[in-house]
C-alpha cells in the first residue's frame, strides 16, 4: 500500500499537469481568434505573385531547351506546351516527379568539355593561350550550343513558368553552354580577334546581369551570378593582356554600369519562395484532412496554416521594399537579430511545429542574400578596374583604389590591392564561393 504521501505528489503533479494543459490551449485560443498581426497581414499582401514582365524576351526557354533538340522558333511554343502538360499532371497526380525538356538532346549534349574553360572561376585565357588548337576542336563540335550565345544576348529577363509545386522537381539546364561561350571568347582574343571578343564578353556579363533583375527564381538567380562572375574574371584577364593602345568597346561600360535598384530586388523570387512554402503548407493540410479525427486534432492543436504562412511572409518581407533597397545599396548584410525568430514570441505557442519549420529554414535565405550583395561587391570592383586602366605604378593603383567612391566600393568589407598578387580584391559574405574574389590588374601598370 501506498503512503498517503505518495497520493498527495501524484495529485498535485496531476493538478499541474492539467493547469499547465489548459493554459496551453487558452493561449492557442487566443493566438487563433488574434489571428496575424497587422505587420504580418502587411508581409502576406507583400508576398502575392507577381506579374510576369509584358514586354522583352524571357531567357528561361532557351536555356531549358539549351542541350535539345528544339528550332530556335519553337521554343516559346514548347515551352508553354510543357507547361500546361505538367499543370495538368499536378491537377491529378499527389506523387513529387522529376521533369525534364520533354524533347531529345542534341548529339553535342554528350560532347567532350574536358578541355573548355571552367564557367565560374578563373584561368579561361591562361588555358586557351596555352592550347587553342585543341580549344577550337572541342568547340566546332559544339555549334548548336555556340551559335546560341547571339540569341542568349537578346533576352531581357528570366521567368519560371512552371507551377511553385514541391511536387515536380526539374531537371533541365543550360549545362555547359556558358563554358562554350567563354572559351570562343578567349579563343576569338587569342586569334587575335580582342576587341570583339573583349565586346562579347562584356555582352554576356551584361546579359547575365539583365535576366537575373527581377526574376521569379532563387535558383536562377544564384545560377546567374555565378556565371556573370565567370565572365568578369575573363573580362579582367582580357583587359589585362589588352595592349594599351587599344580602347575597350563600350558594352563593358555598359555592362559594368553603377548598381541599380534592379540589381537589388529580390522580391519576385521571395515571392515565388512564399508561393512554394505556402503551396506545400496547404497540399499536406489536405492530405492531413484525410487522416483519422485524432491524427487531425493533434495537427490542428500544433499547426495553424494561416499562422505559419503570416510568419514566413514577416521573414519574408526584410528581403523587399524601399528598406531593403537602401540596405543592399549601402552593402550591408543582414545580421541574425534583423531575421524575425518566432520561436522567441509566446504566439509561438499558436502554430508551434509552422514556427519551428520557419525558424530552420531562416538562415537559407539569409544565405541567398549574402550571396547577392557579393555579386553587386564583384560587379563594383570590376567597374572599379575598368576606371583604373590608365594607372600608373603600384602606388597610384593603392592610392586610386583607396579614393574610389562609395559607390564604386564598399567601406563595409575589406578589400584593395594585393601588390603581392597583383590583382583588385573584395571579401565575400558568403565564403563557401571563396573568402575574396580577386581581378588581376594589367602588368603595364605594375
């Protein structure tokens, strides 16, 4: 038998134990009828999709069909072809599926590239310098892929058409496509050929700069900058072998023109990202509703849909608006307060598991901005390189670069000159791509 003490702690923990439940559910309930926070409504209203561009050539096509079999022609209409087709298939189909360019690939698509220029990093004039027989034998059995560089040049923006579904996971890549046009560039340079070649990589930065502005795609986007970067350090390398009598063509200067607000907007993709987050949260409510009643009711006593998705658009919404412009213009990162955690707030307690799933996913995102502000850092310091062609010694070129404006460099992260390397640097936030990014500096001026 038990002593009565014994019965006294179990009824007290009992007591507790209920208290401590019905506390939980008043506060659910009042978090519930609350509902979000007229900020967080605001953030919602922030995050609504955004309306493809009317006017200009969207990039996404070409690059999609980059490696197939498709006219030049044809690709738009193929293009919404497939996207109706998997529109359809998400209508009837709850399984996540893989889907590729629903064409063949070109016999190219398999070609040999070991040879070719790497498409994000350094050296492409160093390697071709070194063996342009065999860079032109490896690029004349690429001429599908190298003939669509010119209408690559055309495009004016880069939109996904297909659906923000977690479900269809695509495949399609402009694969080396980027690594052909680089190594023709530094081949075209080598032959002797470097003002237009100079030209046509300046075109292709400029291009790289121009879709990404404004896309619908974090990926896109993140794709797009480390392709630009690729063809600034060809830019650098071809300026500094470019004799000094020679002028650079004008499309560098355009293509390396001051940073625009469009360079720093990220708010159609975070759209997109919302629109992916949301759409997923509502699919596996619906698959949630199909469950037995008490499987229901634990998930509606931790999870609120309307709730989480408030939350993620309030951390959402520090990636837009005027505040983030002036932010990224001025090159300064986001620190790990400026995130919303909402796993600090007791409305926590409204849509527990939502808030812990939008806390871990935060710093991704944060991620993706960083690696935005470096893209705009390199951007400036390429521009900054172009100004500095006509200094002098080693001296002048620490002195210039030390002079620039603001706008041409960023006082928030260390950069100059590396006399030593003889090359412009800057730090990167994000340093999984690099601890700096350098451009070398012509010898003439060493």
């Amino acid at each position: 038998m038990k002593p009565w003490w014994f019965w006294r702690v179990v009824r007290r923990v009992a007591i507790g134990l209920l208290s401590l439940a019905v506390l939980y559910m008043a506060t659910v309930a009042v978090y519930r009828w609350r509902g979000p926070t007229q900020v967080q409504r605001d953030a919602l209203a922030s995050m609504q999709e955004r309306a493809r561009p009317q006017n200009g050539v969207n990039a996404f096509p070409l690059l999609w069909y980059m490696q197939y079999d498709v006219p030049d022609g044809e690709l738009d209409g193929r293009m919404a072809a497939e996207v109706a087709d998997v529109k359809e298939r998400l209508a009837h189909d709850s399984e996540a599926f893989s889907h590729e360019p629903a064409a063949d690939k070109l016999k190219e698509a398999g070609g040999d590239t070991s040879v070719l220029c790497e498409s994000i990093s350094a050296g492409c004039l160093a390697k071709v310098s070194a063996d342009p027989r065999s860079i032109q034998d490896a690029l004349a059995t690429f001429p599908t892929m190298r003939a669509r560089e010119a209408a690559f040049e055309q495009a004016n923006f880069y939109w996904n058409e297909f659906p923000a579904d977690y479900r269809i996971m695509l495949a399609g890549h402009h694969g080396v496509a980027q690594r052909i046009w680089l190594s023709a560039f530094a081949l075209q340079f080598v032959e002797g050929d470097r003002a237009d070649a100079l030209a046509g990589v300046c075109r292709n930065i400029g291009t790289w700069r121009r879709v990404r502005q404004g896309t619908n795609s974090s990926i896109g986007s993140m794709v797009a900058i480390g392709q630009a970067d690729g063809g600034m350090h060809l830019f650098a390398e071809m300026l500094a072998a470019l004799p000094e009598d020679e002028e650079v063509p004008p499309e560098c200067t355009q293509a390396l023109r001051p940073i625009e607000v469009a360079d720093t907007d990220r708010c159609v993709e975070m759209s997109n990202l919302f629109a992916l987050a949301a759409n997923t949260s509502r699919d596996m409510k619906a698959m949630r509703d199909r469950e037995p009643w008490w499987t229901r009711a634990f998930d509606w006593l931790f999870f609120d849909e309307e709730q989480t998705n408030a939350w993620r658009a309030e951390q959402f919404a520090i990636y837009c608006g005027d505040s983030a412009t002036k932010r990224m213009l001025a090159d300064i990162p986001l620190s790990e307060r400026a995130t919303p955690m909402i796993t600090r707030r007791v409305e926590c307690i409204a849509s527990l598991t939502g808030c812990i799933l939008d806390d871990i996913a935060a710093p991704i995102y944060a991620r993706y901005d960083s690696r935005t502000l470096d893209f705009l850092a390199h951007l400036r310091l390429a521009s900054t390189l172009l100004a500095m062609r006509e200094s002098g010694s080693d001296e002048s070129i620490a002195v210039r670069f030390e002079n620039e404006s603001d706008s041409q460099r960023s006082r928030r992260r260390n950069s100059g000159f590396d006399r030593e390397k003889g090359v412009l640097f800057v730090d990167n936030l994000d340093s999984k791509r690099g601890t700096r990014f350098e451009l070398p500096v012509p010898r003439r001026s060493r």
